[in-house]
C-alpha cells in the first residue's frame, strides 16, 4: 500500500451548476472547484449523487471531470465512475485515469439487488482500468449494502483502498477497523461526521463544504484530531444543515445554501423537483443562522 493516499481529507462532493436553461455551466464549475480548495478542502468528487451524474449526458459527464482536473489538478479529483454495467463503469474509471485523476469512487452494481459474487466481480472489472477505488456504501438508495465482512473480501483482494459509508450505522467502523485495518474509512453523510471521526475516520466526502467550506473544515479537522470541545460546538451548529445531507432533497437543499450565502447554486435537473416552501423555510432559517454564527 502506498503512503499516498489521495482520498484522504475533506473531498467535497461536488454541486453542479446549471444554466436557466438546465445546460451545464463548466466555467462556474471550474470557479467552484478553485474556490472550495482555496478555503481548505482538500479535493472534489465530481459526478457523485450530488453532482446529478445520473441525469448528464456522456459528453457532459466527461467535461465535468476534464474541468475539474484543469481547475485544480488531477490529485484532487475522485470522480464518481457509478453506471449500472460493470464494463460502463470500468470505461468511467479509465477516463478518470486518462483525465489525471489519482482516484475514483465506485458504487456496487445498483440496477437490481446485487449479491455478493456480483459485488466481486464488479469491483474486480473496475480495477483493471489500474485506479485505485474507493466504495461507496449507499444501502438505502442501491439496495446493495457492503457490510464490513464485504468490504474486507473486497480490500483483501486488491479491488478498494478505502469506502465512503454512507449507511449511518456508525458501529460499522469499529467492524471494519478490525476486519479491514489498511482500509480507510471516509465519513459519507454529513450528519454522522462527529461520531466517525471519532471512530477514525481518514476522510470526508462531504456535500455542505459546497455552501460552508472553511467552517466544515475547520469541523472536520477539530474532530479527528481530537479537539472535542471546538468540535462538538462547530457541530451542533452546523448540524440543522448537515443533516440534509441524508435526505431524498439534499442537492436542492445545497444548492439553496449556496445561493443564500453569495455562491452559485442554481437549478436542478428533472426529475428532482425544487424543495416545497415549507422546506425551504427550514433550509433558509438553518442557513442564516449559520451566516449570523459566523460560519459563511
């Protein structure tokens, strides 16, 4: 195993600025990039659940990846290589690898309830393109769930170098740490950040650094290095935003976030719809609260 590990750090899953007319704006992106590195994030992850990979079209979803390596370089940049095909994937990761890119995070087949002899065999296609991977652990949107016994089948053949857990159950890192020593955690949801961290935790992939950067770092790193006072209270205040992170609207809750603190956050993509005004009123009164804390 190497020393460098790319995918440690605070990664911001990036949000993805949309045109009125819904096309993709690659200058912003670019900007967005530049500005989340320069208030402390160490990295992005394009094409993730909150960058709407799922609705680009193969031209865009590759322009997002070029873009992102030609803002701020290819060592920070872990794209999402997700398709419902093993072969789709591994030509994702391949592209990622051509782009620059020093890594990339792959979710388990999710186009029906996979079992674990095509988790295997998913992952092992997806190495071959030679990029390390990253899991990503999302149960509750694929229906496929890498329990810590997987994930350490899957680490010990070479296939992932760490994994985003996505699945709240905190009590999991303890299982893979004992499974799985050499496999890095990554905190996946932002509402659980706290307790991983403290679990030990080696990264974030995180989704509000997109509206508060320098105050989710500052968190993040307070946590894992120990510093529970600073930490718990960075949470707590943070938390009433953070927690959208789990929910079914999280990219349009982010992208009001942005918007309300002076950062582009635009429209959605079909078929996401915009929040409903009563979740808009929360999204907004957590917002500047955190504005009014100081926190943007």
């Amino acid at each position: 195993m190497t020393d460098h590990r790319p995918w440690r750090g605070v990664l911001v899953a990036t949000a993805l600025p949309l045109t009125d007319d819904l096309s993709v704006d690659y200058d912003k992106y670019a900007e967005h990039c530049v500005w989340l590195v320069e208030n402390g994030c160490d990295g992005v992850v394009p094409n993730g659940s909150l960058g709407e990979y799922q609705v680009l079209t193969p031209e865009e979803r590759a322009k997002v990846v070029e873009t992102a390596v030609a803002a701020i370089g290819g060592a920070r940049v872990m794209p999402g290589v997700a398709a419902y095909g093993s072969a789709e994937s591994r030509r994702w990761a391949e592209q990622a690898r051509d782009a620059g890119c020093a890594c990339v995070m792959l979710l388990p087949p999710n186009a029906y309830r996979a079992d674990e002899r095509s988790v295997l065999a998913h992952y092992a296609e997806v190495a071959k393109a030679g990029v390390p991977i990253v899991a990503y652990n999302n149960p509750i949107d694929t229906k496929v769930d890498l329990v810590p016994e997987l994930l350490a089948k899957l680490h010990g053949e070479g296939y992932v170098q760490a994994v985003k857990e996505f699945s709240g159950d905190v009590r999991r890192a303890w299982r893979l740490a004992e499974l799985a020593p050499e496999l890095d955690l990554l905190i996946g949801a932002d509402d659980v950040l706290l307790e991983l961290a403290i679990a030990g935790a080696k990264g974030w992939v995180a989704g509000y650094p997109n509206a508060l950067p320098a105050a989710s770092t500052r968190l993040y790193r307070a946590a894992v290095d120990g510093d529970l006072a600073t930490a718990k209270k960075l949470y707590e205040q943070l938390h009433p935003l953070l927690r959208w992170d789990s929910r079914v609207e999280f990219v349009q809750a982010i992208k009001m976030s942005m918007d309300i603190v002076g950062r582009y956050g635009g429209p959605v993509r079909p078929p996401r719809m915009p929040l409903l005004p009563e979740q808009e009123t929360e999204v907004r009164a957590a917002t500047e609260q955190a504005v009014a804390a100081g926190l943007a």
